[in-house]
C-alpha cells in the first residue's frame, strides 16, 4: 500500500500563520493507493520583500550589508 499527502501552497499576504484546507482524497483500493490533497494559503509562501542593506552607525559611517543577503 502507499499513502501521499499532497500540499499545494499558495502565497496570500493577507494570511498568516494560515491553515490547511482539505481539498479531496482518491483512494484505489485495488492498488492500494490513498492520494489526500491539501491546500495551504500562507504568507509564508510568497517572495520575501526586498530589505535595504544599507545601514549608517552613529558615527555617520555607511555600510552595504547586501552581501550577508544571499
């Protein structure tokens, strides 16, 4: 037999943490196949914004921190 869990995620910024949602399941018991769908609208799945990596201490001194980025 074989069980899969199948999660299709979906960006939505307005949706944080978020929360699965069920979607259906096929079963074939002949093969003993159980595919169940879900489906998870997150924030957490969309493109992180751009940040700025340019910072300035105290002093007035510049920094580009753009390298720690990648």
């Amino acid at each position: 037999t074989a069980d899969a869990f199948i999660i299709r995620f979906v960006c939505n910024d307005d949706v944080y943490p978020g929360t699965p949602k069920f979607l259906h399941q096929d079963i074939d018991s002949g093969q003993g196949i159980r595919n169940t769908y879900f489906e998870f609208e997150t924030a957490l799945a969309c493109v992180p914004s751009p940040v700025d990596c340019q910072v300035t201490d105290l002093a007035g001194n510049e920094y580009d921190l753009s390298g720690l980025s990648a």
